[in-house]
C-alpha cells in the first residue's frame, strides 16, 4: 500500500465467476479495484455482511463484502436467464475514489437507488446521477471511477442485460434498436442523451427486489420475472422522452420536487397549480421540466403512484377499499373503483378478496 500526502492507495483484486453464456462464456475474470483515500486501513474480506450493511442483504444472492478505514462495501450478485442482477451498497465514513478495471464488456441500466453519485466511464464521459435517476449504457471493457465525495451510504441497483434479451425488443423501440447497433460495433454507447428519473412504476418493481423474503432458492425465479418487468417499464418511460430541450438547473430541480411531493402525499391529488405554487414555478415550465425528466404527465405520475400504492395495500388485506380509497386521495369508493379498474382492468373488491 503506497500513501499519497494525507490519502492512501490501495490495489486489490477481485475474481468473479461469469455464469452468463449469452454474454461471456464461462470463465473466471479478475477486477482490478484501486481505492484512494484519507484512511490508511488495508482491505479485509469478510464472510459476510457488515452490522451496517445487514439491513440491506439481497435474498438468494452471493456477496462480496470488504470493510476498510474508508467504510464498508458489499456486492451482490444474482445471476438469471438473460440478465445479472447487482445491488452494492457502500457505507463510507471518510471520502474515497473507487478505479475498476477489467478486460470485460458491461452492458448495464445503471440506478443510483440511494444518494448521487460522481461517475467516469470511459469513452462515456463524467455522469453525475441522482439518486433514483437511471441510464443503460455500454461500455466494451471496464475502467470506471467512482467519487464518494461525502460520508454516508450510497446504493446503486444495476442490471446488466444480455444483448440476446435486448435485441428482441429492438424492432419495437427504435431509440433501442440504435443503440444496440453501436453495441454490435463495439463503440461505447449510452441510451439516452440525458438521464431519466424512475417512474412510479419502476420504482415499485425495484422495492419488490429488495424487499423480496422468501425462500433464497426461488429468488432468482423472483427477480428474472421481475427484472423483465423493470425492463418494459424502462422502454415505456424512454420511449415518452422528448427531443433533449434546454432547461434551467433550477426548472429540472422545482420538477423533481414536485414529484417528491407527490410519493411524500399519495393521500392528495395535487393540481399543477398546487405543484406550481408549492415549488416556486409557473405551471407551463413545471410541467415541460416534469415531462422531460419523467416521461408521463404530473396527472399520469401521481395517478400512476397512487394506484400502485393502492394495488399494495389491496394486497397487504389491512384496510377495506373505502378505507384505502381515502387513503390515497379519492373521495369516495365509486370514483377510487373507477380510476382502479381504468388502470388495472380489475375490481379493487376482487384483488382484495382473493387476497384476505
């Protein structure tokens, strides 16, 4: 281990097992992580999750975890039929920069799902990523940097999708189409021209990841189904993205504050002079900004989380339906019923029925 003034630095490898054939055959790959930072504590790996980390363990997945002056990291691995499945969470408690390296192709949607994070990727560039923002990009070899400018966790979600799994849906979805003409070629590419927010509905599905707890050896029947699912969800909010319009950091920032009001408030249905008023914007930029960085329409956001929370608690069996009608902002039985099976194509009384 080699110090640098106050910082330290320190090399290590990491060796995988690949069991992805529709990506790379069969082989074991080593990644080469260098990691600067103010601590000077050599790198531990550890049998298991760190007390920290814990909380955050993936049911059914094979983990990596190491612990360091700097703080504790894990990475978690579920391999399926057309995808690999990986949620790291970091704990930090003193500023550090992470370098990956390694001869391998990545095609991945990247979700920073807790705190922003400060990336390069080469041949992509620096991406600044908020958290819960997404992007699919390829890279066709390893040699990443991650800046951890401040202390506390961060959690990145990240699937990486096999280019067989992709290319099926390539003749519907012609921004897809393109982008995987780059992957064939070998350049690096990134799917959109400016990163997009989760919609409500990929957020749901990535809550049902991570809150999976059943039995470890299904796991990965659970998350193929589901990592299908993120995928169409995906498609469907790139394809809503507009031709990339100019906007104020400040406009794109009010926009996203309006969708936090909305998933903090699932009992109100805001108006878009509410929203307007409540973030400090004229409704005509709210709502250009909000469609830019989401794809739907404040009305289609907040309808859209409202009956995703609805359909969980019809599923929980805790409340009646007029009970759960209040409680995500309908005045009445009739109307939430109405708007439920305008979504759903079902009764709330069934899903609940079938249910209790």
């Amino acid at each position: 281990m080699a110090r640098y003034g106050l910082f330290s630095h320190v090399k290590l490898k990491m060796y995988i097992r690949c069991t992805s054939p529709q990506l790379f055959t069969h082989y074991t790959f080593d990644m080469e992580v260098s990691i600067s930072s103010r601590a000077g504590d050599d790198i531990q790996f550890l049998s298991e999750l760190t007390p920290r980390l814990q909380p955050y363990r993936l049911r059914g997945a094979s983990p990596i975890v190491t612990s360091a002056g700097f703080g504790d990291m894990a990475f978690q691995h579920v391999p399926g039929k057309g995808f690999d499945l990986w949620y790291s969470t970091y704990a930090i408690t003193t500023p550090a920069t992470l370098t990956g390296r390694a001869d391998i192709p990545v095609l991945e949607l990247h979700i920073p799902f807790r705190n922003r994070m400060l990336t390069r990727w080469d041949g992509i560039g620096d991406l600044e990523m908020d958290e819960r923002q997404f992007d699919l990009s390829f890279t066709p070899h390893v040699l990443t940097e991650v800046n951890f400018t401040r202390t506390g966790e961060y959690h990145t979600f990240d699937v990486h999708y096999h280019k067989e799994l992709l290319q099926t849906f390539a003749p519907h979805f012609p921004m897809l189409d393109r982008f995987l003409n780059r992957v064939e070629r070998g350049e690096p590419a990134s799917l959109l021209e400016t990163q997009q927010f989760l919609s409500p509905a990929m957020i749901r599905v990535i809550s049902e990841m991570l809150q999976y707890d059943f039995i470890d050896a299904v796991a990965p029947a659970f998350y193929q189904s589901k990592c299908l699912e993120l995928l169409i969800y995906m498609l469907q909010t790139v394809s809503a993205v507009r031709p990339v319009t100019r906007f104020l950091a400040t406009d794109l920032e009010r926009a996203q504050r309006a969708s936090e009001l909305i998933l903090e408030n699932l009992g109100r249905q805001w108006s878009a002079d509410e929203l307007a008023r409540a973030t400090g914007t004229n409704i005509f930029t709210l709502k250009s900004a909000f469609k830019h960085l989401f794809g739907c329409s404040l009305f289609r956001f907040g309808e859209k989380a409202r009956m995703d929370y609805a359909r969980h608690l019809l599923l929980e069996g805790k409340f009646s339906v007029t009970e759960i009608a209040l409680l995500t902002g309908y005045p009445d039985r009739q109307n939430f019923t109405k708007a439920f099976k305008r979504m759903y194509q079902l009764l709330p009384s069934d899903l609940h029925r079938r249910h209790k």
